[in-house]
C-alpha cells in the first residue's frame, strides 16, 4: 500500500484491525504503509497492536508516516520485542524531535537482534545519539544500515554522524552504508576511512550529497584502493563542494592529514571524533614505517599528564578521549 496518499484512518485502521485476527495475523509478513501521507494516529496505533500478534512479521515500513512523539517509544518498543522482523523502515517519522526519548527509542529499536536492514533516514539525530546507535549498532547483526539526511548539524562543530562513524570500526556485520546528505566533509570522511579500514563485509558505501570536496575525496578513494577491505563500490554524487586544498583547511583551524607528508606539529582535541581518527592514523603511518613511537611521536605536550602510547586492542589503536595533545610528528 505505499504511496498511496488517498488512505486516511478510516479505511487503514478496519483493515490493520482485520489483520490482526489471530488466523490472518499468524501467516503476515510484510507491512508497507510507507509515505501513506494522510494515515493518522489511529492508524500508528492499529499497526501497533498489528506487531503484537503478527508474529511472522518479516518487513515493516512506516516511512513518512507522522508517528507523533507520544507513539515513538510504543512504536519502538514493539519493533524491538517483534520475534521476526529482519527488514525495519522507520524513515520520516519524526524520531528526535523530542530530545527526552530518543536514546530509549534507539535502545528499543536495536534490542532488536534479527534485523538485518534498518533504515532510519530523515529523521534527526544528535551526538549523543548518533554515539549511542554507533554503540547499538556494533552489538547487532545489521548488514544494511541507511541514515540519509539526519545529522542535526551545529553551525562550528563537526556533523554529528562523525561519532556513529567512529564506533564502525569495531562492527563486522555491514555489506551497506548509505548516509547521503550528512554534512559530512573531509573530517568525517577521515573517520570514516580510519574506521573501515579493515572492515571484513562492508562493500557498498553511499555517500551522495555531502562535501566531502578533494580532501574528502581523498579519504574515501584510499579506502577504496586498500587490499585490507572488502569495500567495492562507492557513490559519491554531488560530493564536488567542500574544502578543496590543505591551505583552505589550514585557515579554518582545522588539523589536516597528508598522506604523502604527514610529518607536521598537531594540535589535537581528543574529545572530537576527527582528531583521534587523526592521531590513530599517525600511529598506523608509525608503525607501517617501522618507526619507533618516541622517535615518530616529538615534542609531546598533553594536558592530562603522563601521555602514554596506545595500546592496539583487535587492530585498533585504544588513543585517549579527552584533553589536548600536541605532538610533532616525523618519520
């Protein structure tokens, strides 16, 4: 029934009602209402009471269906105690825009362990929420994750996804990755290529509309091109904007990694996602090159004194979470 934007409450609910008889329930498995734009709250409510009883239940698709912040976490909570759903489409329907109950819907719709699909795009998510399904995510099975247009972006940070991308380097689950239009630039594309960098399934990575310009673009054709990655197929429409050259970046205050120099003076902040993706890929550069880590690693200034050398932990480098580091870096 998707698309169909001529049904309202009152020829979906008898028949969601119908649906759920104990006879008919037991044999459903797929439920596509999505962008059905006029269903109402009733409708959200009867295809609640449709997931307690249609316990075969496979793929469900509510996109673009206004849930209403009062149904969000009955909604979530039903999906995340489902039996059976493996395919679950909740994009466009408002999940965010109460602050309060996001993390719990999140934590309800990944309690999920059989969901192999999730598609939670158009909706708005924060740091904290996006480092909280990054989190989620790693603990699940999800081979196909689909976030488009959600980064709840702030004006001088960087986008939020960056810190959903971070937790990707310890999933092992993904085939695909699309995040079109996230703001995500070349500090984010860094994290990503930091994160993926050995990532044993991963091998569709969507990244249309974003501005990740050349520097970006950089990151993401060097994961691309490395043998150590199952990553084959890479979309990049409309990636053109965005920073361009290393002396742009420079003037923005941004610290920028250079693959073919990389020995520079580095002012980190630990708390952010890119300059630890940053640091961790100074250590991997050290250690490819066979350089010792006191001779790599100069200079070394950190406000949370003694500074001590991460440890590698399942091919990650474990770097600190917190304070500001200067270093100066050559090898």
């Amino acid at each position: 029934l998707c698309n169909n934007a001529l049904l309202t409450d009152r020829s979906l609910v008898p028949l969601l009602r119908e649906l759920a008889d104990e006879f008919l329930s037991k044999d459903l498995q797929v439920l596509k209402l999505g962008r059905c734009s006029r269903a109402g709250v009733r409708t959200v409510l009867a295809s609640i009471d449709l997931l307690h009883s249609a316990t075969s239940l496979v793929h469900l698709d509510l996109s673009g269906i206004s849930v209403g912040t009062q149904n969000h976490f009955s909604l979530c909570s039903a999906i995340g105690a489902h039996p059976a759903l493996e395919n679950i489409n909740v994009s466009g329907i408002g999940l965010g825009n109460s602050e309060c109950i996001t993390a719990d819907c999140l934590r309800k719709l990944f309690a999920n362990k059989k969901v192999k699909k999730f598609d939670g795009s158009w909706n708005r998510f924060t740091h904290a929420d996006f480092q909280l399904m990054g989190q989620l995510a790693t603990e699940s099975i999800i081979e196909e994750l689909i976030i488009d247009n959600c980064a709840a972006y702030v004006i001088g940070q960087d986008s939020p996804i960056a810190d959903l991308l971070e937790h990707m380097r310890r999933d092992t689950t993904l085939r695909r990755l699309s995040m079109h239009a996230n703001r995500v630039d070349f500090k984010s594309a860094l994290v990503i290529e930091d994160a993926l960098a050995r990532h044993p399934k991963l091998r569709r990575l969507e990244m249309n509309e974003n501005p990740l310009g050349s520097l970006g673009m950089r990151s993401l054709l060097r994961l691309l091109s490395s043998k150590f990655n199952a990553l084959t197929q890479f979309d990049s429409e409309g990636c053109y904007q965005g920073v361009t050259v290393d002396e742009s970046a420079e003037t923005e205050g941004c610290q920028v990694y250079s693959f073919t120099n990389p020995g520079a003076k580095y002012v980190l902040n630990l708390e952010r996602p890119y300059h630890r993706s940053l640091l961790r890929m100074l250590y991997k550069r050290a250690e490819s090159c066979g350089t010792p880590f006191d001779e790599a690693f100069q200079d070394i200034k950190y406000s949370q004194p003694p500074y001590q050398h991460p440890s590698l932990d399942g091919g990650v480098w474990q770097v600190a979470t917190s304070g500001r580091l200067e270093i100066v870096f050559s090898i």
